[in-house]
C-alpha cells in the first residue's frame, strides 16, 4: 500500500486491488462500446445534416424515438464512466490522488456526467 | 570513427544528493564500460563504489546507467555509447535508492518481486514434499511456449530503471516482477495462480502499465516483459468478466 492510501480506512488491500481491476475492467469495455457509439453518432451527424439542419427536423428524428433514446444514453454512461477513469488514473499518475475516497468521488463524477448527458437525450425525446 | 584519445567520464560521487565527479581515462579500441568504470577504481580512485560479478553478461548485476540509459556496463562498448568528444555520463540505475557511487539498492526490486509472488509453489506437493511422479509438461503447450518467452531473466533491474511507471508510482511491481509472475501463471505444475493473479491486479501491478515499452526495449536478455503484463491484463479481463475470480 502506498503512503497515500494507508491515508484511507485500513483495507483489505486484495478487495482494492480487486475494486481497481474492476474500474480498470469498466473502462476496457466503456472504450468497446465507445468506439462503435462514435461512428454511430458520427454516421448520425453526416446524415442528419444532409437536408439542412434545424431544431424542428432534429426534433421529428428523436420525439417518441425509444431506440434513440436507449443508443445516447448508454453512448453518454459509457463516456461518463470512461473519461472519469481516465481521469482518476491521470491524477494519480500526476498529482499522486489515490485512495478509495478518491476513487469514489471520481465515480460520483463519472456518473454525474453521464446523468447530464442521458437528461440531454431526455430533453429531446420528450 | 576517429577516436578521441581519452575518455572524459561523468561519474555520480555519493548519495541520492551526490555530485559528479570527472575522470580522464585512456581511450582504448577494445573497451567495455565496465573496464572505463575498472580503470577509475583501480588507477585513479580507490573509493569508487560499483558493482560487477562475471563480466560476460551472465549475472546482470553491472547494470548502471550509461548517458542517461539503463545497460549492462560489461556488455556496452564504449565506441557504440560514447559521445562526439569522448564523454560518457555514468550513474547508479534509476528508480531505486542509492548505496554510494554507483551501486544502487536493489531491495525495492527484489521485494516487489515476493509481493508479486514471483516463487513456484508446486501443485501436488504444497507441503513440500518430492512429488510421487515427474509432471508431463508438453513444450509445444502454448502455456509452456509463454512461460519459456520470460523465463530467462536473471534479475538485472534494467527494465525497473527504465519504467516511466515505476517512476510515477513508487508502489508499482515493475515490468521484471510481472514478467516472472505471467511465467508462473502459466507453468501448468504451480498451485498459487488465483493468489498471483490477486497479488499483480490493480494500480500498483499490471493494471497501471501504459505498454511504452522501455522494459521490452532496453532488456539486454531481449525479453519481452511488456507482453507478459498484456499477458496478465488479458487473463485478469476475462477473469473478472466471467466472475472466474
């Protein structure tokens, strides 16, 4: 354990290990699901910009459109999860923040930013 | 390439807070950077601290750092690392503490090593008893084809001192560490693999690798420990997802 989490309430450190191998886990497959969500919503763009764009054709395409609603939320958790791990492990790596609090917060952040997305798609599905 | 008459070698003096100190050594065709680092100890300063063992790249325990790089000093010709006018630069290795001079501390390394367990615990005899027969391990198994890629290391910390995240992150086991750890995971005759896949998993074992790949090119054994931590994240990812663990 390293100075920084001996800072935290003592812990199993196999569970920690364990929990890290799981953000770890989470990010890999964030990633998957972000790399086919991209092109999807890059395809998207192309496509929907093609006879001009405005809110009113924008809005024809998502009102009452359960699929579309289902691709950008889980396309805006996955990005939450994914960029908030990213995140925690640049801070750590930098600025040395480690330990289970900070894990914590950085999930509360990741899941917050994907809450501000799914609202978004939420705005334009209802 | 014309050859400079004498060498103007850098060499660390002391401690962590230590200075250089700099030394003339004769140039000479045939050179090693052990034999520089010889020379000063014998002809110029007795009180200069390194390491060496066999001389012929079998014990790795010379490895220092030769103008800012981590190598075998009795395995480096001079001609191949020195500098336009002669210079060479020589300090302990990095990422460990330093003894004096140029022997650095190698206990972190070889701790990280235990934690990782890095030992053969054998399946059938936990006890340490003789096994009642020998174990049949096919060579071609690709199990067995993975352990030979890393089994050669023979523990000189080049790869430790040249790791961008053992730098970072002083808890880090280190490329030798899980390298000899993804040769145990797949020696089919070992008990403890659930407990090493435990002891290698999270920020301070392969999860934290970033794969730059120093360790795979800086080993002078040309092994490839960069893909055993692949090795390991790749086992500990199905692991987890298939809640085999």
């Amino acid at each position: 354990m390293s100075a920084s989490d001996r800072r935290d309430t003592p812990e199993n450190p196999q569970r920690r290990a364990r929990a890290q191998t799981h953000l770890w886990v989470a990010q890999r497959l964030t990633a998957m699901v972000l790399g086919l969500a991209v092109l999807v919503h890059l395809a998207t763009i192309l496509v929907a910009v093609r006879g001009g764009l405005s809110a009113a054709e924008i809005l024809e395409r998502t009102r009452g459109n359960g699929a579309w609603l289902a691709f950008y939320a889980v396309f805006a958790l996955a990005a939450g999860l994914h960029g908030a791990i990213g995140l925690r492990n640049i801070a750590a790596e930098t600025i040395g923040l480690r330990g289970r609090g900070a894990d914590l917060a950085w999930l509360a952040i990741g899941l917050l930013t994907a809450a501000f997305g799914i609202r978004a798609a939420l705005g334009l599905y209802a | 390439m014309a050859e400079p008459a004498c060498l103007k070698v850098s060499v660390w003096r002391g401690g962590a807070d230590g200075h250089f100190a700099r030394y003339e050594v004769p140039a000479r065709e045939n050179q090693t950077v052990l034999d520089v680092v010889t020379h000063i100890q014998r002809e110029l300063d007795p009180s200069l601290a390194y390491r060496f063992a066999c001389r012929v790249g079998m014990c790795g325990s010379c490895a220092m750092t030769v103008n800012g790089r981590a190598r075998w000093t009795c395995r480096t010709h001079v001609r191949k690392v020195v500098g336009a006018g002669g210079e060479l630069e020589l300090r302990p290795l990095a990422n460990l503490p330093v003894i004096r001079d140029l022997a650095a501390d190698l206990s972190p390394f070889f701790d990280k090593w235990q934690r990782a367990k890095g030992h053969f615990e054998p399946k059938d005899a936990p006890d340490g008893a003789v096994p009642e027969d020998f174990a049949v391990v096919p060579p071609g198994s690709k199990a067995r084809q993975e352990a030979d890629a890393g089994i050669e290391c023979i523990g000189c910390g080049v790869c430790y001192a040249s790791c961008d995240v053992v730098a970072w992150n002083g808890d880090y086991l280190g490329p030798a560490a899980l390298n000899r750890a993804w040769t145990l995971v797949n020696d089919v005759r070992d008990g403890a693999c659930a407990q090493r896949l435990d002891a290698v998993a999270g920020d301070a074992g392969c999860h934290s690798c970033h794969s730059t790949q120093s360790c795979t090119e800086r080993c002078p054994k040309n092994l490839d420990p960069s893909a055993a931590i692949a090795g390991l994240k790749r086992r500990l990812f199905w692991d987890t997802l298939l809640g085999r663990r």
